[in-house]
C-alpha cells in the first residue's frame, strides 16, 4: 500500500470533514483514480461515511466524468431518485465497468428508497 497517499487521505478527510473545504474533498476524489486499491477503498469509504455532504462532490465528479464507475456507485449508495436520471445515462455506456457501476448504482439507489419508505416491524 502507498502509505503516503492512505495517509494524505486520512488527513484529507479530516479537514474537509471539520472545515467543509472543497479542495480537501476534491483529494478524496482523486483517491478514487489511485493504482493502489487500498487507497482507493480507503476514499470511497471516506466519502460514503460523509453521506449528504459528499453528495455535492460526488455529483460534479460524475458531471465531470472523473472515476466515474466508482462516483457513479457511491452517488446510487448516498443519492435519492432526483440522481436516477443521471446513474441512468451511464447504463449503455461503452465501457463496460461504467455500465456495470451504473446498473449496481440504480440497485443501490432503489434498495435505498425501499427501505426509507418501508416502516420498521415493532
């Protein structure tokens, strides 16, 4: 594991989580590209444990196509049916693991919204 970059991330996370700075959520999505799987698992769980206040990130790298199989299945895990649109458009996409991110994406996001609207059993 690229111990430098996990470290970078956890403080990353740690000012972007305190201050809400952009840049330092900017670096999450950037950690989503490294070559080291560790590291990537280790933003993509910084990000999904942020839930709403990723969203915006999370949305504007879909936007911008950055990672977009890993953003497109953290937005179907944190978004809600406004997102489906957007998870949509990648369904057909001609890279395969994009594709296979936004079909997981819109499981995710209809599981999501099943479970919100279903009352718990006493």
């Amino acid at each position: 594991m690229e111990l430098a970059k996990a470290s970078k991330l956890f403080l990353v996370n740690a000012a972007w989580r305190t201050t809400g700075a952009r840049a330092a959520g900017r670096s999450l999505i950037e950690g989503l590209g490294s070559p080291d799987e560790n590291v990537r698992m280790i933003a993509g769980t910084f990000l999904s444990r942020a839930g709403k206040q990723a969203l915006p990130l999370i949305r504007e790298a879909v936007r911008k196509g950055q990672h977009t199989a890993q953003t497109l299945t953290i937005l179907g895990d944190l978004g809600n049916l406004t997102d489906e649109p957007i998870i949509r458009r990648y369904v057909a996409d001609a890279d395969p693991e994009v594709a296979k991110s936004a079909r997981y994406a819109l499981e995710l996001l209809h599981t999501r919204m099943q479970s919100a609207s279903t009352p718990e059993a006493d």
